[in-house]
C-alpha cells in the first residue's frame, strides 16, 4: 500500500483512511482475475500464472517458453456435463457418484 504508506509517513491521517480503503479494494480486484493455466511443452506439467504475468522459463523444468509458439490453455472439465472446474479440483462438484476432472487443452 505504497500511498497509504507514504500517507501516515507525512501524518496526513485524515487522508490515510480512505486511501487504504481504496487501495484494500484495488488489490481484491486484482486478486479476483485469478490465474490462468497452461501447460510446459517441455515437461508437460501445469503452470500456473497470474493473470497478465509472462515468465521467461518454466517454474517446474527451467526450460524457456516459447510465448510465440503457444497456441493452447490447459483447463479442467467434466466429462460428464463438460463444466468447467478450477484447476486445483479433482472431481466435479454437480455429480453424485462423482466423476472425476479431466484436463483439456484449449485453442486461444
């Protein structure tokens, strides 16, 4: 909260207040975007990235991404009602017995 900060530094309390309210509700936005998933074409295993980051290796491997060569997302569905679940979810939560998650590349 680098204004709030910088605000109670100065001893501008009244101001302080409403800027860490502001920046509290900026920060859970930004939390709100989530991550997106992609695959390693090396490793083959899950990434998992916030929204709008872009690494330059693999997390898992250490290997170089080719961002120019990406052409797919990896997502969980149901193979049942095809939903779509979170990434970190094994089975759908819509069916009894339940029916585990599969993971599916997706074109962008």
């Amino acid at each position: 909260m680098p204004l709030t900060q910088m605000l109670v530094k100065s001893k501008e309390f009244g101001w302080a207040i409403p800027s860490f309210i502001i920046e509290v509700a900026l920060a859970g936005d930004e939390a709100k975007k989530g991550n997106d998933y992609w695959c390693c074409g090396k490793c083959s295993s899950a990434i998992a990235l916030r929204v709008g980051v872009v690494p330059k290796v693999c997390s898992k491997c250490g290997s170089e991404i080719d961002w120019v060569g990406i052409k797919t997302r990896l997502i969980k569905v149901c193979p049942t009602c095809n939903a779509q679940g979170e990434f970190g979810d094994s089975y759908c939560s819509l069916h009894t017995p339940a029916v585990r998650l599969v993971a599916k590349e997706i074109p962008l």
